[in-house]
C-alpha cells in the first residue's frame, strides 16, 4: 500500500471555516496533526474582513502567501499596509505584531504558521 496521501485542501475544510488543515487542531490519529507548523487554504470573498478586528500570534512567526486575487494587510501599530496582488507575493511577519486583512477582490491565499500552538491568537488592544 502506498505512503502517499493525495487530494484537495478544499476537501480538508469541512466544517472548518477558517480554513486551516494541518496544525494541533487536526485529529491526533490523522497525517495532518502538527505541532511544528499549520497551513490555511483560504477563499475569500471580495469585501471579506478578518473577524474580530486586529489580532496578533503570541508564539507564531506567520507567512502569508498569494495564490490569487487581491489581500490588503493592515499592521496598525506600524501603520503599514502591504497589498499582495501577484500571485507568489507574500508577506512574514514574526510573533507579537498586530494584523488585520481585507481581500480588495475575490483572493485565494495559503497561510503558514509555525509552531501550531493552541490559544495563540489574541485580539489587539494595539490598534
């Protein structure tokens, strides 16, 4: 029997909403429970806002990568903004630092973080 697993990160999502596929949060018995690191699919909707305002990751080093579309990311305590609308364009950014995003138009996006920590993110009161 084969060791490969193959198929589709959209099928992965289930009920998930958010989008993450692999990380602590996956069955412990399945290939994608991870502690190291977790990866998102997201398909956003022209006009979607990240819920719940600016957050930041405790722990996480994050890396944000284009498949498609238009993402605007907010760093309010930095007032940066930094617009991915290429596909490959990304954008890293290390634990602590307070983020919001937008997609501008329909927007494809593969997210990594690592280490998958449970409870990581807050809400900013950096904003």
């Amino acid at each position: 029997m084969s060791q490969l697993i193959k198929g589709n990160l959209k099928d992965q999502l289930g009920d998930n909403e958010r989008g993450w596929v692999i990380g602590y949060f996956t069955d412990p018995q399945h290939p994608f429970h991870e502690h190291d690191f977790e990866v998102q699919w997201a398909e956003l909707a022209e006009g979607d806002i990240k819920s719940g305002g600016a957050g930041y990751n405790k722990t996480a080093k994050t890396l944000c990568i284009l498949i498609s579309g238009h993402l605007k990311l907010n760093f309010p305590v930095s007032n940066e903004t930094v617009a991915l609308s290429e596909p490959g364009a990304y954008v890293y950014f290390p634990p602590g630092v307070s983020h919001s995003w937008e997609a501008i138009k329909p927007t494809v996006t593969m997210t990594l973080r690592w280490p998958s920590v449970r409870g990581d993110q807050e809400p900013s009161s950096r904003s």
